[in-house]
C-alpha cells in the first residue's frame, strides 16, 4: 500500500499509464471544509487511521479538532453542520472530506443506512484530535 501510495505522489496525481494499476485522485486542495489554510502539526507528528459508523439518524456531539483530520465516505450520506456559521455541507459515498480545524460542527447521518468513514488524523504525538463543546 505505501508502495502504490509513493508511486501516486511521485506522479502529482497524474495517472500513470502502467498495465494493471489504475490510480483515481479524489481531490487536491489546500482549505479545509471551511475554506481554512491547511497546517500540519509542527512537533513530533502522528497519524491515527480509524473508521466511524454512525447509524440512521444520529448524530455526532458538538465538537473541534485541534489537528487536521481528513474523513472518506465509504458508505452512507452525512450532514456536516458549523455550529458557528450555521453552514452545512453534505457528503455522500465517495466523498473526501478535509475537516475545519478549530470550528465547532456537528455530524449527522441523513440517509436510511448507515454511514462509514475511513478517519485519518494528524496531530501532536499522543495528542487527542477531538475537543467535545461543554
């Protein structure tokens, strides 16, 4: 997977014409949901891979990240809310998501099934990326 992944970014994106590998940029930007600089930590960096399953209906507390988190919609339809600006974004499977950094939002699963993300987080070594709003 690294391999496929360094052999992606040595091309900028561009597809490479090699039999039997087929590579699909998904997005390319450089703001977050909201339109924010993108920042990497700048310590000792660690990467936090999980998955999210959020059923029908529900919906995720208020809450910020600190770090830059990305999130893939592998299944499912989510509603992502800025509770500062009221602002609402959908995301359907396929999606790529860049989180905003330091803006409190909620998730909710707008759709009849369940939704799926693949979470990647970037942050402080041993640091939390998800700050929950009292």
């Amino acid at each position: 997977m690294v391999l496929v992944s360094g052999f992606a970014q040595a091309y900028d994106n561009k597809p490479p014409a090699i039999q039997g590998v087929l590579v699909t940029p998904l997005l390319s930007t450089t703001t977050t949901a909201s339109g924010q600089p993108i920042t990497l930590p700048r310590g000792n960096a660690e990467v936090i891979v999980s998955t999210f399953d959020i059923a029908p209906g529900a919906t995720l507390p208020v809450h910020k990240h600190p770090f830059p988190r990305y999130a893939y919609v592998l299944a499912g339809d989510l509603r992502v809310t800025n509770t500062e600006t009221n602002k609402s974004d959908d995301y359907k499977t396929g999606d790529f998501i860049v989180e905003m950094i330091g803006q409190w939002h909620r998730g909710t699963n707008i759709g009849a099934t369940p939704v799926k993300l693949l979470v990647i987080d970037q942050v402080d070594k041993g640091a939390s990326n998800t700050i929950l709003h009292d």
